[in-house]
C-alpha cells in the first residue's frame, strides 16, 4: 500500500457518474464509508438503552450516567482534530483502522467494568477516541471522490447513519434483556471494531487516473482543476480560525451539539420515565427515528445541491427544534412516532450540510482538518446537554424543562445559520485576515 499524497486532492477531478475506471471505485469508497457509518452510529447511538441497566446495577444518578456520553461525546469531537489532521496527511485508510481498533475495545471494555471511573475510560475515553475516526474522515474521504455531486455523496454516506440509529436499538433493546449489558457490549465491540478495521484497507485518499500516465496526468490536473480564490486551500489554522465564518459555524455547531446530543443521551430514559415503556418499545419509536433521519440525508443532502448547504442547513434544524418542542407537549404515546420522524429529519437533514459548508468556506485541500476544528465546539456542546439534562432531571425528576432549552436552542441556531456566509472575494479575504 503506497501513502496517499495530497497533490492527487487538488489534481484529480472524477466523474463519479461514470461507473468504469477510477469513478467506479468511487462507490466502493462511498459503500465503504457507508457501512463504517452504519455500524458505529448502531453502537454509540444506542447508549440510552444502555442508561437504565448501568444505574439500577450500579446505583448512579442520571448525572452520572449521562456524563458517561457526554465524555463519549467530547472526546469524539476533540479528537477530531488529530484525526482531521491525519486524514489531509496520511489518508483515511489508516485514521480508520487506529480508529476501528479504539472503537472495538472501547465497546469491549465497557462490558467489564464494575466503577464509574472505569466506564469513563473505556466507553468515554477509548471508544469516543475512536468514533473521531468516522464522521470527519468519511465525510472528507467523499467530499474528495465526489466533486460534482458532492450533496448527494454526503448524504448517501451520512444516511448510514441514520440507518445505524435504526437497526441499532432493536437489536440491543434484544440483546440486553436476553443476555445483559455485557454481553450486548463485548459483542458490540468484537463486531464493530473487527469489521471497521476490515474495510478500513479498501479506502483510499485520492481518485487517481490510472490509465494515464504521470505526465498526462499532471497536465490534466491543469486544465482539470477548479477556480479557486489565492491560497484559500492552504490556508493555516490561525488563518482559519480568526475570520468572521469561523466563529458563526462554530456558535450554531455548538448549539446543534447541546440540543441534539441531550435529546438522543435522554431520549430513551424519558420515555420509559414518562410513559413506562419497556426497553423494546423506546427501542422501537428511536428506530422510528432512525428510518427517518435516513431519509433526512439522502433527501437534504439532494436538495442542497440545488437549495444551497445554508439554507438547507437552516431549514433542517429548526425542524428539529419544532420536533424537540413537540415531543415535550405530547400527552400521548402514539404521538412520539410522528413527532419522532420530525425529529429524526430534521436531524438527517443537518448533517450533509456541515461538510459542505466548511467546504465552501474553506476549500477543500484541508478540509479534514478544518471539521476537526470545528468540532471541538459541538463536543462542548454535547458535553454540556446530556450532562445539564441529567443534573436537572435528579432535581427535578422531571425532563421537560431541559428539552425545552434544547428545543429553544436548536431553533436559534437554525436562525443564526443563515448568516453562514463565505467572504465575498477570497482574495480580499484573505489578504485581510494576514494582516
């Protein structure tokens, strides 16, 4: 296996809607992604069914066992930047398999545990370490193979997980009745680690043009290649990170983090709390969501191509903050299924727009390490959810003032959204930010 290099990025330009030579290969990188997305997001997006079985075995308080996911969380975010970095370096196919060995023996520990600080380290520590390998390498991977229909690819790929949110609680709402929650987690982690590291060797950095030769390759790569503003491509973090967009993305990232990740981290808990559902039935209305951010995804990340990332962006979470909003008023149970698809589309729906957004703004050639940037803002808001939900439910007893924030939080941030703008003239732009 030769290392990917970066000059292959700003080169090759596929048409992927071609389904011979290197664009064919293009949707085995796409299937690839895919799958990885599927089988982690069924893992980690499963914890809730995981809440109940932790406190009664252990004695917790919600605080302390939201906090277990909240740490997930961050640490999913934080090292998001180190695996940005390795992504734009040396390629997804190893960030993927040092993140699909993490991930596996995170999920693996966490069934042996028997204290909270333990848990903290498996699940929270190694297992949210491993889970930075995914969405910002997988997005950056398809954003690379996918030039021309970058919206749909993003959504495809992202749809996966939405698909994972859906197989994932039946089958642990199965297994953690049937065999207890170490069991459901050793077995998690043997099958989500080994097969992530499997396809993890199919993925490759850069489409290459094979049936050329170097030198016509590189003269392709010349008449191929996109406009670009001076220098937006090779941008430094520094650069980056003191512009105007910056901070916006950074403000509605974070605000996306702390409403989303509180509902999904209590979601679970509050139904069997409010309407004493058994483990299969909460498991049932979270897989509605599931199906229905799935088709978020793949519908969104269609209609961005022609709506554009912001307002798609926009549109998709205020939906989710009306959703939130109306799950906290229901009276019924059978209300939970309609006002869960809301909520899982509007949730499906936001995700292609991020990487598409930091794309625009910032180009492509780091694009990698640009989300991983960024997400230390939405770890910090899915640090702090989960973890306010939990200290005011053990004061309250109660989750609806908690997902009334989240409901209010989500609704600004699809507002604020709008403002996402890229600098009018990057040449200008980025003469203003060196100076």
């Amino acid at each position: 296996m030769t290392r990917d290099s970066d000059q292959s990025a700003s080169a090759a330009v596929v048409e992927t809607d071609k389904g011979t030579g290197v664009g064919g290969y293009a949707w085995v990188v796409l299937a690839v992604c895919f799958l990885i997305t599927t089988l982690t997001y069924a893992g980690s997006y499963s914890f809730g069914l995981f809440f109940n079985p932790l406190r009664a075995e252990f004695g917790w308080s919600s605080a302390q066992t939201s906090g277990v996911f909240a740490l997930f969380m961050f640490c999913y975010c934080i090292f998001g930047i180190f695996s940005g970095w390795a992504v734009d370096r040396i390629g997804p196919r190893i960030t993927t398999i040092a993140g699909g060995l993490c991930l596996g023996l995170g999920f693996l520990f966490s069934g042996m545990v028997h204290n909270l600080w333990q848990i903290y380290l498996s699940y929270g520590l190694l297992a949210g370490a491993g889970m930075s390998s995914v969405y910002g390498p997988v997005m950056t991977t398809a954003s690379r193979w996918f030039r021309r229909r970058q919206g749909l690819a993003l959504g495809l790929v992202s749809s996966g997980i939405g698909l994972g949110t859906f197989i994932g609680p039946p089958i642990f709402g199965h297994l953690i009745p049937t065999y207890g929650w170490r069991v459901s987690y050793i077995a998690a982690g043997i099958c989500i680690g080994s097969i992530m590291i499997l396809v993890g060797f199919l993925l490759r950095k850069d489409p290459v043009q094979a049936a050329e030769r170097p030198e016509e390759r590189k003269e392709s790569a010349a008449e191929r290649r996109p406009p670009r503003g001076p220098g937006v491509d090779a941008w430094s973090a520094r650069e980056v990170i003191r512009t105007k967009p910056f901070w916006l993305y950074a403000a509605v990232y974070l605000m996306v983090g702390f409403g989303l990740q509180m509902m999904l981290a209590h979601l679970v808990p509050y139904m069997q709390e409010t309407y004493r559902l058994s483990p299969s039935a909460a498991a049932a209305v979270f897989s509605v969501i599931g199906v229905a951010s799935a088709s978020g995804r793949l519908i969104m990340g269609g209609v961005s191509d022609y709506l554009g990332a912001r307002k798609s962006l926009a549109l998709s979470v205020v939906v989710e903050g009306v959703a939130v909003g109306l799950i906290v008023l229901s009276t019924r149970q059978w209300m939970l299924y309609p006002f869960g698809i809301l909520l899982g589309f509007g949730y499906g729906g936001h995700a292609p727009q991020f990487p598409a957004i930091i794309r625009e703004l910032f180009g492509m050639k780091r694009m990698g390490r640009n989300i991983g940037l960024q997400q230390i803002f939405y770890g910090s808001g899915a640090l702090l959810g989960p973890l306010l939900a939990g200290w005011m439910f053990d004061r309250t007893g109660s989750y609806v003032l908690p997902f009334a924030i989240a409901s209010g939080v989500l609704m600004l941030a699809g507002w604020l959204s709008l403002t996402l703008e890229r600098p009018a003239d990057w040449e200008t732009a980025a003469h203003d930010v060196k100076e």
